[in-house]
C-alpha cells in the first residue's frame, strides 16, 4: 500500500497517452495554452538527440537500447517534476508505463526492481487516454508505425496501465480545446 503522503506527491501529475498519431501533443498545447503545466514525450526528444549524433538509440536501429534511453529519461523527467510539488495539475506526454509497456511490446527483458519502480513512481490513477483516430493520423520522420501498429500500440497502452492499478478516462475524438475542456472537467 502506497503512504498518503506519497500520494500526495503525485496527486497533481497526470498521464495522456494512448498510441501514436492521436492528437496527444495537440491536446497537452491547448492545456499549456490554459496554463497548465506540461511536460513533453521523451521519446521524441530521444529519437532527436540519436538522429542529432548518429546515435544507434533508436526504435528501428538498437530496440533494447532507445528502450533503455527512453526508461531512463522518463524516471528523470517524472523525478524532476514530482521535485517542484506543484499544487496546479501537470500533464504529461506519455509516462513511465508507456516505456514499460513498449519494453513489453518488443519483448525486451524488463528492467529488475521494476515493481519497486512502479511503486515508486505513480501519477494519479486518473489516465487520459486518446482513442486511434484515422482521419488525423500521419507518420514523420520520428513516427514510423503504420496505422495497424498506432492500433496495436492504444489497446496494449489501455492493458498495461490497467495491469498497474490506473482508471482510464477515455478522451473523445473532439477538437484539441474540446478534448483540453473534457480532461480538466474529470479531474
């Protein structure tokens, strides 16, 4: 059982995910622009850096390392901002068990200690998460899954934080302000 204080830590750090391509960044945009915290996908940044440096940290290159890159980025993102104990919500890109569950995904052996991890490291139980959405998906040069993939990777994200103890909240197909409106009205 998790101690109230340390629930308390984490009370305001909330989860948007879901699988690629389904409007997360358009949504945490129209959040911050409400002015909200929010803090960005590490993965992006990850793939940026690798393709940056001739890095061979990346999902279609070493798996096992971008996995490695991306776990431990995103402990270091959630530690910084659980440290500023802000009282307003913060919203993040994807969290800690996303890169677990893509660890899962690729079948890549998980990390040790990863239940004192996930104990650890908590958001509210309230996680937001954005249904695949078609009409609005696109691949770039940093996301490269095709449309069976984005499906695959949402109903795996939907398990893998149900497998953890998270509630899911699941945010319609609606314009980004729409969507901003419905996530602050469930909190």
């Amino acid at each position: 059982m998790i101690s109230k204080t340390h629930q308390d830590q984490y009370k305001n750090l909330y989860v948007i995910t879901g699988g690629p391509g389904v409007g997360k960044t358009a949504l945490l945009r129209a959040l911050q622009q409400s002015g909200f915290n929010t803090v960005d996908e590490d993965a992006r940044k990850i793939i940026q850096q690798q393709v940056a440096t001739g890095g061979d940290g990346l999902p279609w290159n070493d798996k096992v390392l971008y996995a490695r890159l991306m776990l431990q980025a995103s402990i270091d993102t959630y530690q910084k901002t659980a440290a500023l104990e802000s009282e307003q919500p913060t919203f993040f890109d994807r969290g800690i068990i996303d890169t677990l569950c893509y660890i899962d995904m690729e079948q890549i052996q998980l990390p040790e200690r990863l239940d004192k991890m996930i104990s650890e490291y908590r958001y509210n139980a309230k996680v937001f998460i954005l249904p695949p959405w078609k009409e609005i998906y696109q691949t770039d040069s940093e996301r490269k899954q095709n449309w069976q993939e984005a499906e695959f990777t949402f109903h795996q994200m939907s398990k893998t934080y149900l497998k953890y103890g998270y509630e899911l909240i699941h945010v319609p197909k609606i314009s980004a302000e729409l969507r901003a409106q419905f996530v602050l009205g469930h909190i």
